[in-house]
C-alpha cells in the first residue's frame, strides 16, 4: 500500500494476568488507506479491543510499531479520536457543551483566532444537525436514548475532525433497527469527512457493511487470521445485504470465527443428553 | 384524574418513586407514630418517668432551658463545633482524596495509614487531644476532626475512583492533559457522589459531638446532656438528644436541597 496512514508492524502485548502471561496480540500487521473503512471481527478475546486500545494510545505495546502518517505514536492524540461503547458522554454537560467539549482544552484554545471561532461554532452546529440532534441540542445525555447517546458520543468524536476515527463496538447495544440508521450515518460521515475508521464489531454483518475491508482475529494467541476485502461499491444501500457476494462473505467470516475460536462443542455430551442424532 | 399524562405510579414497584404528596405522608406518619409510640408508653403510668418521661414532660425541660437556661447559646456552640471540626475535615480531605483516588503514588502513601487509623476509636484520642492541643475550643473541633477526617478521606477517593475509565480516556482522546483531565473531567464528573459524602460525614460529625464535649465543656448540646445525666435530669437528655437529632436532619436536608439545585441532570429524566 503507498503511503498507508496508518502502519501496524509486528505489534505484539502481553499481559501478565494472576501469574499468566496472557499473549493478547502476536505479530498484528496491518496497513490503513488514509479514507478507508476497515472493521475488526473475531471471537471474544482475540484481541480486538486491545489493538484499537493501542493505536488510540491508550495502552503501550509491548513491542512492535504503530506509525501515523510514517511517525511512532506516542499516546493519546487529538489526530485520533475514539468513540466507546457506553459511559463516555459527560452527563453534568448538554448535548451541545458534549460536543463542543474540546474547545475547551488547551490544544484547541491555542489557536482561536474570531474565525476560528466562528468556524467551531459552525462545525458544532452543522455536526449537531447532521446527526439529527437539533430537537435535544440543550438536554442532558441520561434524557437521551441509547440512539441519541452514541450520535452525540459521534458528534464530540468528531468535533475535532480527526484523521482517524476508532470505534470499540459503538452501536453494541443498540437495537436492530437504530444500528441501521446509524451505520448509513457513519458511512455518510466518513465520506464526507474522508475519516479513517477502525471498527470493532461482534456483527459480521455489520463489519462487512461498513467496510472496505473486514479483517479476521483469532484468539490464544490475539492474532490476524484473515484479510477480507468486501466485493461492494463505496456507497452502500441496505439491498446490498441481499447480493449472493454479500451472504457468501458472510458465510466464510462466519465460518472462520467458529474455526478460530477454539470452542469447539462437545458432540459426546450433546449426543448423551439426546439433543443430536450420533454422526 | 384528567390532565395528568401519567397514570398513577404503583406504591410497590421495585425501586420505584413516590408522588410528592403520597412521599410527605408516608415520611410523616413514620415520624408521627414513633412520638405516638413513645408517648403512648411512657404516659402509661407503668414506666418511672426518670425512664421514659413523656413528650409534654420532654418539652417542658426544652422550654425551661430556653428560658432560664442558655439553650440558644449551647446550639450556638454546638454547631460551631461541628461546622468547624467538618470544614477542617473536609477542605484537607477534599484534596487530597482526589489526589489519592486519582494518583497510584498518593494512594500508596495514604490509604494503608487512613485504614489503620481511621480504625482508632476517636474517644480514645480525647487524653492525646488534651495533651496536644490543651482543653480550649481547638480540642473539641479536633476530636470531631478525629472522627470524620479518615472515613470522608477514604470515600472521597473511592467517588473519584468510580467515575467511569471512558469518560476519562475520551477526554485524553480529544488532547486533554492530566490538569484537564482532572479539573474538567474527574472533578465534575466525581461532585454529585462527593457531596452525598460530605453529606453523610456531616452526620457523623454530629454523632461526635457529645464526645467531643466530654473535654472539659462547659457548653453546648452535648455537655448539657452529660450534665443532665449526672443530676439524672432525663427529661432534659431527651431534649437534648432530641435537639441534636433535629439539628442533623436539617443538615441533611439542606445538604439534598443543594444536591438537587447543583446537579439539576442527575434529576431530568
Ligand atoms: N487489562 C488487562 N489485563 C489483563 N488481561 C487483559 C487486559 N485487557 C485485556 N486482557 C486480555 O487480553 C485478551 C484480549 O482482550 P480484548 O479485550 O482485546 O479482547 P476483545 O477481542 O476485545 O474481546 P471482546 O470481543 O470480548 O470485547 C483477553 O484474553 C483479555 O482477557
Ligand atoms: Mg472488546
């Protein structure tokens, strides 16, 4: 790839658990297209949490590399903003305080000429309309549904237009018919703002979805099992669901989570309680 | 009942609310029969009042304190030593328990020693404390600072603990620094759970008034009633316990009131 925006090589953690040494990740290599959508699935504790956790520099590696733009990281940056899956809205701030919560801090006050000013008073209320938050703009997020809570958790994420954005299962527990929406939103954003996105997700569909490309961890020990490039135009419809490509990916990610993820069921067991015929 | 959007909430839901009204009942028929209890026994002839006196007996005692007495004055004193023996506590421990909730290094210094003393009965302080600091006004605010200063340290830095990782990493995400992170996350973030201690430990500040008092007083709610129990004037310990009862209660109110003025979206719903 020429000139990845993001570069992961040889990245490896270990956690030393109640005497344990607990490998998290072994040599994850992976290169991100400045603009490119790429998703993380893979059975519960393969690592993926960790990996974003690490990029985001929220946790050292502990060893290999992560470069931005060709330089190591070194922790939390204001090019990388990180959207969670609950608890990370301020609640004694509204909706709008929410987002426009980094003017506040030192590295956005620095430069505030009148026009930058202005410009973040726009980008607050264009991000605001743009998620659809004009009717809550002044209430508190615990009067919010678990919807709404996430598009403002959006909004802030995005207030600071960062180059990549990573995302820890963000619409985990959301219902059917809000995820939808809010995967056309993010998709719709993305283009718009020509966003990075790295996206963890236990929803294949999903992760194929809204994705360039899905990439496949397996667990003891973390690893990338697979790179899956998804055979779909950029912008995406819910019909494409329904395309023979779209179910046949589904199928091999499907399938080579089970294959990975180490838990194989006891047909013994099953077939002395009566529930399968023997093979 | 006809504009009323809601239908009327079940008394017995789990974790349920009360109306506003329905609450004030329930609240003032608790309080209500426990004087109705009292009075119902003591005024039964079978219990000496030196026991039990009754509610008219208890006033009386009050009324005469007031008037002879220097009731207005033993309060004055009385809550000049739990305000000052409290805000001594709480503006050291206030600090240092973000510090210690917030900072490995601090807590490991701090908390293994706020355990084993806070563990130390303050009484038991009370010969020190006249060693130390002598038998003027200094000592009694320092047996109250005794009994709250460990406990409030110790729950302050357990709210600041809890407010959740991810309100703090998103904050590290968007460029905050560990300044930031403090005064504009974990601070406002920690303040409802904070007050509720301050609350809570105000209470006890009260509890230790009557011990504070054992040093050499010759004032206030707390020494009044040890002086009652010496000429075993039960009359007037009962108005005294009851009068510091009364006192905390309205600490306690105040204390919710500036709660719910203070963070008005813990209560929107
Ligand atoms: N702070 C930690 N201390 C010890 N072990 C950890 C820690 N964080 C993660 N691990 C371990 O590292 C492995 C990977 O965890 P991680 O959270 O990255 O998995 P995940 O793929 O995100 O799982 P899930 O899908 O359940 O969220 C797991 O075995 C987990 O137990
Ligand atoms: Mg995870």
């Amino acid at each position: 790839m020429t000139n990845p925006i993001i570069q992961i090589r040889q990245l490896q953690k270990r956690f030393a658990a109640n005497g344990a040494d607990i490998v998290a990740l072994q040599d994850a290599d992976l290169d991100l297209a400045s603009g490119e959508f790429v998703t993380l699935v893979g059975a519960s504790g393969c690592g993926k949490s960790t990996l974003l956790r690490i990029v985001g520099g929220l946790e050292p590696a502990s060893g290999g590399s992560v470069n931005v733009d060709g330089l190591p990281i070194a922790g939390p940056g204001i090019d990388r903003a990180m959207v969670f899956q609950h608890y990370s809205l301020y609640p004694w701030l509204s909706v709008t305080e929410n987002i426009k919560f980094c003017r506040q801090l030192k590295v956005h006050r620095d430069v505030s000429t009148l026009s930058d000013v202005e410009s973040a008073e726009g980008r607050a209320d264009a991000l605001i309309r743009l998620m659809g938050l004009s009717h809550v703009a002044d209430a508190y997020p615990n009067q919010l549904s678990g919807g709404m809570q996430q598009r403002v958790a959006i909004a802030r994420a995005l207030m600071a237009r960062p180059r990549i954005l990573l995302m820890d299962e963000p619409f985990g527990a959301l219902d059917a018919q809000t995820r939808e929406v809010m995967h056309d939103l993010i998709l719709h954003v993305s283009i718009l703002e020509k966003t990075t996105v790295l996206f963890v997700t236990h929803d294949v569909e999903e992760a194929i979805y809204l994705a360039h490309r899905v990439v496949l961890m397996a667990p003891r020990p973390g690893r990338i099992a697979a790179v899956h490039t998804v055979p779909l135009p950029d912008h995406r419809d819910q019909d494409m669901k329904q395309t023979p490509d779209f179910i046949a990916l589904k199928k091999q990610i499907l399938a080579g989570i089970r294959d990975t993820s180490g838990m194989q069921t006891d047909y013994e067991l099953l077939e002395r309680l009566g529930q399968v015929p023997a093979p | 009942m006809t504009g009323n959007v809601n239908p009327r909430r079940p008394l017995w839901a789990i974790r349920g609310s009360l109306e506003r009204r329905a609450h004030w009942l329930i609240a003032m028929s608790g309080l209500l029969s426990a004087l109705l209890a009292w009075w119902w026994v003591s005024a039964g002839g079978a219990i000496d009042p030196v026991f039990l006196p009754t509610p008219p007996l208890v006033l009386d005692s009050a009324w005469a304190w007031l008037r002879d007495g220097d009731l207005l004055g033993d309060v004055a004193i009385s809550v000049y030593r739990v305000v000052a023996g409290f805000l001594l506590s709480a503006v050291l421990a206030l600090p240092l328990g973000v510090l210690v909730g917030t900072y490995a290094p601090v807590k490991a210094l701090f908390e293994p020693l706020t355990d084993f003393i806070r563990y130390m009965p303050a009484a038991a302080f009370i010969p020190l404390v006249m060693l130390w600091v002598g038998i003027d006004e200094g000592a009694k605010i320092a047996i109250i600072f005794i009994g709250t200063f460990f406990q409030m340290l110790l729950m302050i830095a357990e709210d600041v603990r809890r407010v959740p990782m991810e309100q703090i990493e998103a904050a590290q995400t968007m460029g905050a620094d560990r300044d930031e992170i403090v005064m504009r996350v974990i601070m406002p973030s920690a303040k409802p759970a904070i007050l509720d201690t301050l609350r809570v430990t105000m209470g006890w500040a009260w509890t230790y008034l009557v011990v504070a008092e054992l040093v050499a007083a010759n004032s206030g709610l707390g020494f009044a009633v040890l002086k009652a129990q010496r000429f075993l004037q039960t009359d007037k310990i009962f108005a005294g316990i009851i009068l510091i009862g009364l006192f905390g209660l309205a600490t306690d109110q105040c204390f919710r009131w500036a709660h719910r003025r203070s963070f008005p979206w813990l209560y929107r719903r």
